[in-house]
C-alpha cells in the first residue's frame, strides 16, 4: 500500500509516546479507596475516550451524583499531572524520533491530535515541544473522540483538506474519528488494530515510511 498525502495527524498517548502506563496509575488512584481493582486488561478499554466516559468504564455501573463524579475526575486528571512529571525524552522512542523527521524531510505536514489537556506538556517533557505543524489538545475541543472534531480542527491548522490526511491512532475510537473526518485510518496497537473499520494496519512506527513516499 502506498499514500499519496500531504500531512500526517497523530494521536498522543499510545501512538507518540506511551502514556497508558500512568493514566492507569491514576485510575487506580480513584478506583482503589472506592474498593474497585482494576485489571491492566481495562487498558484498552480507557484508550481514546474522553475523562467521563473512562470514568464510566473504571465505576463499573456505580451510580454517583454529579458532584461525586466531577470530584473523582479531578482527583484523577491531579494524579496524571503529578505523574506525568516523571516523563522525559527517554520515553520518546528513537524509532518515533527518526520517523517524525524522515516525514518532515519528505515535506509532508505534521500534526498532533490529542483528546488530553496535557498534550502540550507531555511535548516538552520528551522533547516535541516545537516540532510539530499544529497540536490540537483536549483543551481546544468541545466534543471527544469518536466525534471528527479534533482531526478536523488539526487539519484546518494545517491548511490541508481531510482526504489529503492520513490519522495514527491505537484506539478504535479514534479510527472512527479519522473516518468520520474523510481521512485514512492508520490503525498502531491498541484496539485499533484489527477493529475492522481502519484503512490500514501498521506494523511498527517505522512502517510509516514504507506506505508514505
């Protein structure tokens, strides 16, 4: 397979740099003291969603008011940031590092899509601050994945139609979104891999150069 497009839009947490190990810290963090046990198989089930949803996922079918609620988030979303403080540019692959820049040298525009409010943090911590064309965040949107919005809004960034994209992502949720959009779906890891509704199943990060001239 070969793709012929003008920008590559990525998502974060799973594709870029692998953040799941801490996002299921702190749900384990609310999940504990609530006398829930997480099991790690729950991963995939909170990759790509939005904080509501995932907290959905982790209550199991608890019920708790609205006030409950935005408190547990909270204190999940304080714990995350805290973590994500132990990040650095080792956790930045050299294989994701090469690839970034071998795209780049091939002309092609570079955007992140990311449903975390802390994508922009999570950047400078593993050494992406300034690199990429246009970096959308949780804090620029108003509706989560599967909704188009954020590849949608990456794209207008970028100044490139939504046929001329192709979207990485590891979570089906976010295979849908790049769908909706009109893009190709380039599904890595994850519950993306294989859900039947990706373009494309890629087998390494590096496999990007291989199907993007």
């Amino acid at each position: 397979m070969r793709l012929e497009k003008k920008a590559v839009i990525f998502d974060l947490d799973g594709v870029i740099c692998a953040t799941d190990r801490l996002q299921f810290q702190a749900w384990q963090a609310v999940a504990g003291p609530l006398g829930i046990t997480l099991d790690e198989a729950v991963t995939d089930r909170l990759r790509g969603v939005s904080t509501e949803a995932c907290l959905d996922i982790v209550l199991e079918g608890r019920s708790f008011d609205r006030e409950e609620r935005e408190a547990l988030m909270e204190k999940k979303r304080a714990v995350y940031r805290e973590l994500l403080h132990t990040l650095g540019p080792s956790d930045l692959r050299d294989e994701v590092r090469d690839t970034l820049r071998e795209l780049r040298a091939r002309g092609y525009r570079l955007a992140l899509g990311s449903s975390s409010g802390e994508a922009g943090f999570i950047l400078e911590r593993i050494g992406l601050g300034d690199f990429f064309d246009a970096v959308v965040s949780g804090a620029d949107l108003t509706r989560a994945k599967p909704d188009p919005e954020v590849f949608l809004t990456a794209a207008g960034r970028l100044g490139v139609l939504p046929e001329d994209c192709a979207v990485v992502e590891d979570a089906r949720a976010g295979i849908q979104a790049a769908r909706a959009g009109g893009m190709t779906a380039l599904a890595l890891f994850g519950s993306a891999r294989g859900c039947g509704l990706e373009d494309y199943d890629l087998t390494s990060f590096h496999n990007l150069l291989q199907i993007l001239p």
